[in-house]
C-alpha cells in the first residue's frame, strides 16, 4: 500500500487533490519525495524539515501523503475494500539523506473474500429504456429520465441479511463530484419511494440477489453519471463496487414535476420521439417544408449533446435547468464565438473548404463530423442551424421543434422598425434598406418558468442562428412566445430581439433630389407571415402566427406593439411614425402567379376613388434576391404608364419569363420584383416589394416492396421527373441517407437538360429497425434542394 514517490508525483498533480492554503505558498516539498529528487539536496531539505513532513489540509487533519492517498478524501473512486480508520500520523521527509517516511497504519480484513460485497450489477436495460422512453437509443448505456423511478439488481458474493447488512447507493458525475452541487448523491435504502427527490429502495432480495429501485429528482443534473454500490455487513467490514458501465439521466417530459412537462401523450411523441421532420422554407405564399433528419437517438448526437455540456462554462449545478441549459446549446450550436462550436455559419456563396449548406439533409451527418474530429463543421445557415438545435433538445429529452417565419425582420438596432428607400424617379436603393429574410428558422423549446410570471411558460423561442449577439455572445433566448404576442419585451432572454422579427413595422422612405429622405408611409402588417412547424402527427404545415401576434390591425395586436414601442430604440419616432399617411385617392392592390416552368405574372390593380383621372408611373426592378433579403444585381426592368378614370379602375402587368433569369438566381432560387408607382397629380408614392420562389420538382425514391433487414444490404432507386423548367442543371450531386445509414453521395457530371429523367439506383444497408425514412437530395449549380423520401419498414437481424 505504500510507494516510494518522485518528482514525478508532484509534477502531475491532479485537480483532486487538496489545495494549499493562501498562507502557505506552495512548494514540491510539500510531498514526500523519493531518493532519485534532486531537489532535497538543491533546496537543503532534511528530514525533518516542515516542507518535507506530510501535509494537513485544514479541512482535514489526517496526513496527505501524495497521489496515491488522495482517494481517502474522494468518495467517487474506486479501492475495493477501504481501512477501517484513518492513517496513522507521523512525520520524516523523503529518502535521500534521510529516514524514509512512516508506513501508514492500516487493518486489513483477514479474509478480504470474506467482506460482502457486489460482484456483479444487472441494470435491466431493456426493461428499463422501455420505461424511460429510451429504448431508441443507439447508445448501449442505461439511459433514463429523472424523476422517474429504475432498478437494477446487484449480485453479492453471499446472501445479504436485511437484518445486519447494509447497502448503499452512490452516484457521481464529473471529475470532483460535490454533494452540495447535486454531482454526487449517496442514497440509503427507504421504506418507499416518494416525493420529487433522489430516494431509493430495497424492492426484493433473493439471497445473494439484491433488487433497488432509484428515483433520480425531479431537477436532478443531466448528464453521465457513474454508479457505485457499497456494503457493510455485521462484521463492520466495507466494500464499495464501482460499475463498469456509465448510465445517463436526462431530462423527463412525461414527470409532472420536471420542468419540461408536455401534457399532451401526442405532442410529446412528436417532439420528443419523432426523428424525422419537416422545416418550412421559401416564400411567405410559396413555401415548402424541407426534409430534415433530426436523429435524435443516433449515437454521435447524444454523445455530442453530452459533450457540449461539459465544454461549456455552465456550472454543473445548472445542468438540470432547461432554461440554462437552452440558452448554452444556442451558443454551442454556431462557433461565431470562437468557442469551438458546432457549426460555422456562411451566407456568402462561396463554400470551399465545406459543405453547402443546401446538402444537409439531417443533423447526424454534421455531429458525426464534429465528434469524429472536435472541430467545427462547415457551412451552415438557419434551417440547419434550428435543425441541429431541434436535435439536441430532443436528444437530452427537451421537447423541441424548429419554427419558420416567412417576411422576417432583422432588427440590428433593436428600434423593431424596418427602413426600406426608394429614389424619387422609382427606382429602389438597396443598399439602404433594412434587411428582411424571406424566412428565417428558429426553434421553440418546452418548458415551464418559475423565473418569470404566471402565464410566461410553455413554448420558449430559442435560436442558435449568429446574427446578434446577446450579452457578449452569439445567442438567443429563451423568449416566451406568449411574452412575445403581449409585447412584454422586457421578460425573457432577447425577446424584444424577436419581436421586432415577427411584429415590426416596414417604413417607407423617398430620397428627394437634393438627398433628403421623405417618409411616405408606413405598413403595419409587412414582417412575420405565415409562421409555420411541422404538424403533430403528420408532415403537413402547421401555422402558429396566432401564437406570437395576435390578428394583424386588431386592437390588441396595435397594443402589444404600443408596450413593446416603449422599449424601442426609436420611441420618440414610433410616437410620430403613423400619423404619417398616404393620400388615399388611388387604392393599390398587388398580385403575383408563377408558372412551374419559372415565368412569373406581375399584377397590380389600380383604383381611382377621386373624381379627377390619374396618371401613374410604375417602375418594376427584378432581383435576384437571397433568402436573407439582401438584393443582388438587378436581373430585369420595366416601366409603364398607366392612366385611370375618375371612379374607375385599371391594372398594370408584366410576365417575366424563366428562361431570362433562371441561370442568374443563386442557389436559393429567390426572385424579388421591386415596385414604385407615382401619381404625377398628386405626388403620392405606392410601394411594394413582391418575393416569389421557383416550384421545383420532388424526387421519387422507389424502396424494396419486401420488409428490409437491419444490417442487410438493399437497393432504393431514386428518380427526378421531367423538368417543365427551361434551363440545364449542371454539376449535379445527389445524397441519400436514412435508417442509420450514413450520407451516400453520388456525383452527376452530364447536363439534366429540360425534359431528360434522373434515375440513379443506390446500395443502402440501415442499421436500426423498425418504420423509417429514406431522405434523398438534389443540388445542381442552377437548383439546390430538390428532396424526397420514402418509409420503410426494417426488421430486427
């Protein structure tokens, strides 16, 4: 039990061992030393001298007697049977030019077999996983949630005698685990189980068999914990038994008490349960859900979860707050903050040296490469952003969706007003306009909030997307949505932030000659349309902009936004920004249709109310336009005048053909048609901003018509119709994924020309069983995400 110790000992001294006092200045001599030290001679130290003798720590009085002996003071490591009492004192220094230091005192048992002890723990894992909703885990660990009660049996080298044995349960988690920080907890065996705290409970022994149920708290810390059982028997002998297997707690949907209590048996398999989704993108009036992969259950994406927990800076007593632990994951989840995040965010169209983020079809493929090698993944944008976050709520059991919103404001200056500029011949100055997403994706997250008033739980928005920082960091949330539809800005994380996405207000500027801006209006109902998830239990579109305004131009909803104003950067401006109004003598009313082959009619009704005719000018500017709303070149123009006779009404239209822009949009496939129209007789302006995205094809992906068999080998067939588009596809790719299969990639280098049909036939083995999902994706230079999927049932091997 005693060693000899070196240089070596106190070089490598671990984190686990006691500090000095602020008294004490520390020195290697603190440490017995060993005969091979230099540093006994170069130092002068005796035998005797004070930095020579065993340490005492002031919590502590026994002697510390270097690394080997820290564990006296540790409960989380693991020696077998333990002395009985503490070690012996004594004193003397290191071996050279000295006594060798005192043998510590300790009883051995005379028989160690003889002490009770575990040989072996039975965790029934599948019984258990089942129970906890965890049985999807590919992870093979027992895997529960708190709050929720789990047993296992330990199997002692004799029979255990309820009458004089003892037994306990300890579990720890981290490196130095703390009682006092909820990272180690000692259980002795209780009646029964009951209340919201940590308690456990002999349930059955059979001889040498002992059956305990745990109960993990209510608001227990979420992690990997490691688990000890320990025994004591009439003799007085001790004997603690370290498990080999890690088991991890998460946190518990289903437990009244938790935090992330979802009521609803459906809304919790859709949010916690369900690996496949959709996320809304394109165009208010013209949008599609995007396949998404969550994978919540893979390995790499618990592992990673798990992982940026402990990373991170939050304190482990906080790891059982959802709402800490939200707001840490949406600064995780991007590596603006140089904190070795996941994903690195690009928006500039140049992705060498990564992934377009048009390819991700899932977030497993972007953890595996970020486990794999602990360095920050590229390229990401918003939807892949809210997927990767929806994944890791879910994957640590917090119920969590992604949410769209189409027209979203980007509110730099946090006055939750929107500029846009025109020149006083119509034409549109872009480089000053505020910037305006054609949609932007976040997430929602669910839980309660003891922090904030009554009536502020439930869905927090959260967003992981860098584009302000907050407090120093690039993070958002959690905001309460229903603090959001009240205007309460001032409760919540960053919740005046998102406010201005879903409820500012677009304000419309005219720069005279002589370069002053002229405020023409405004519109109240310009920002936040259509806010959209995926459905519970289907892949429809579910509209949720109820939940963050209330009807645009009602009453209540021009009162939230009063509240909010008064948190504006701009209040004194709002105050005065409505009594602003346009001249009401012509009503405009603007349209648009798109074709599938990407010719766009742009319409817009006129209607005189005066008794005098009416000349307008109208001036039309076509972009191709990012989904972030920044405006590239301009693609097409077109003027037009258009007269209207007193109580009459007339319309102006122009047809903008695919076969004109197609080759010249960006990868989002995002056209925006700026207009300007100006009544010559009265100088009123009328504005409006039309976006719409070209409708593109789905792939059609063909499964085997027999069951699949995990770990065997099948073929899917994928295929993309004929195009009614009147461009050639080049540099084409096509990914597929799905069951656990990892990304399969297939290069297409020939030209898909209009009217030609894409089939490809592709060798998949998946690895989980059970009803999945085949996602499959086509990006070309000219069209990016062209999806389709197909289920499939996959049997156990």
């Amino acid at each position: 039990m005693y060693r000899e110790y070196s240089s070596f000992d106190f070089r490598h001294r671990t984190n686990n061992q006691p500090n000095h006092s602020s008294r004490t200045p520390y020195t290697p001599y603190d440490y017995p030393l060993g005969r091979h030290d230099y540093r006994n001679r170069n130092r002068g130290g005796t035998p005797g001298h004070r930095r020579n003798r065993p340490r005492y720590t002031r919590g502590n009085r026994r002697p510390y007697w270097g690394s080997n002996w820290w564990w006296f003071n540790n409960p989380s490591t693991d020696i077998g049977w333990r002395p009985r009492w503490p070690i012996g004192g004594g004193s003397g220094g290191g071996t050279s030019g000295g006594t060798e230091p005192p043998k510590p005192e300790v009883v051995v048992p005379e028989k160690v077999d003889a002490v009770l002890k575990a040989q072996m723990i039975d965790l029934h894992k599948e019984s258990n996983r089942k129970a906890h909703h965890t049985d999807e885990y590919e992870d093979s660990s027992l895997i529960v949630r708190r709050g929720q009660l789990f047993e296992f049996t330990a199997i002692l080298n004799s029979d255990f005698d309820k009458a004089t044995d003892k037994v306990i349960v300890q579990l720890t988690k981290g490196e130095t685990p703390q009682q006092n920080k909820g990272t180690l907890v000692r259980l002795r065996m209780s009646d029964k189980l009951t209340g919201n705290d940590w308690c456990a409970r002999l349930s059955k022994i059979n001889g040498n068999e002992i059956t305990i149920q745990v109960q993990p708290a209510a608001d227990a810390v979420v992690g990997k914990y490691k688990l000890f059982v320990e025994t004591f028997d009439k003799e007085g002998n001790y004997f603690r038994y370290k498990n080999k297997e890690e088991l991890v707690i998460l946190f518990n949907p289903w437990c009244k008490a938790d935090q992330c209590l979802v009521p609803d048996e459906a809304e919790r398999n859709e949010y916690i349960l369900n690996e496949d989704g959709r996320i809304w993108v394109g165009a208010a009036y013209r949008n599609n859900g995007r396949i998404w992969h969550f994978g919540q259950f893979e390995e790499q994406c618990l592992n990673a979860a798990l992982y940026l927990l402990e990373r991170s800076d939050l304190k482990d007593t906080s790891h059982g707050n959802p709402i800490l632990v939200a707001r840490k994951l949406t600064a995780m989840a991007n590596d603006n903050d140089g904190d070795g995040g996941v994903l690195a965010g690009n928006w500039s169209g140049d992705y060498s040296g990564g992934t377009s983020p048009s390819k991700w079809t899932g977030s497993p493929a972007i953890f595996d490469e970020f486990m794999r090698t602990k360095r920050t993944v590229k390229f990401g944008q918003c939807w892949v952003f809210s997927g990767i976050l929806t994944t890791l709520c879910r994957t640590l059991g917090i119920p969590a969706r992604s949410v769209t919103n189409f027209d979203s404001a980007h509110d730099t200056d946090l006055s939750m007003t929107i500029d846009n500029h025109w020149a006083s011949a119509g034409r549109p100055l872009k480089h000053l306009d505020d910037s305006v997403w054609n949609f932007h994706v976040w997430n929602e997250a669910y839980m309660s909030r003891p922090d904030l008033p009554d009536g502020m739980g439930g869905w927090q928005a959260i967003d992981s997307t860098p584009q302000e920082q907050s407090e120093g960091v690039f993070r958002c949330g959690p905001a309460p949505v229903n603090a959001i539809k009240e205007g309460l800005v001032y409760l919540g994380q960053d919740t005046k932030f998102i406010f201005g996405e879903v409820n500012g207000d677009r304000v419309k500027w005219v720069q005279e000659w002589n370069g002053e801006l002229r405020a023409i209006g405004g519109d109240q109902h310009a920002i936040g349309h259509q806010i959209s998830t995926k459905a519970v239990g289907s892949n429809t579109r579910n509209d949720v902009t109820d939940h963050y305004k209330y009807p645009e131009g009602s009453q209540e909803e021009r009162e939230a936004v009063k509240r909010a104003s008064k948190h504006s950067s701009r209040k004194a401006e709002l105050s005065d920004l409505y009594k602003l109004e346009e001249r009401q003598d012509l009503v405009f009313t603007p349209s648009e249709t798109s074709k599938r082959n990407g010719d766009a009619i742009i319409k817009t009704i006129i209607k005189n109310k005066s008794d005098q005719a009416r000349t307008v000018d109208i001036v039309y500017d076509a972009t191709a336009t990012y989904y972030t709303g920044i405006a590239g070149e301009t693609l097409k123009e077109h003027n037009v005048t258009v007269t209207i006779p007193p109580k009459q009404e007339r319309f102006a239209e122009w047809t903008i053909l695919g076969k004109d822009y197609l080759n010249e949009v960006d990868e989002d496939a995002n056209i925006g048609v700026y207009m300007c129209a100006h009544v010559q007789e009265t100088d009123q302006f009328f504005t409006h901003i039309f976006k719409f995205t070209i409708e593109k094809p789905d792939l059609q992906i063909a499964v085997p018509m027999t069951d699949a068999v995990a770990g065997e080998e099948i073929e899917v067939t994928i295929s993309m119709p004929r195009s009614e588009l009147e461009i050639d596809m080049t540099n084409g790719e096509l990914r597929v994924e799905g069951a656990g299969q990892k990304q399969v990639v297939i290069n297409i280098p020939e030209a898909i020309r209009p009217g030609d049909v894409l089939t490809r036939t592709v060798k998949m083995t998946p690895r989980f069983h059970g009803n999945r999902t085949i996602y499959a994706t086509f990006n070309s230079r000219q069209l990016t995400n062209i999806t389709g999927d197909a289920k499939i049932t996959v049997l156990k091997a």
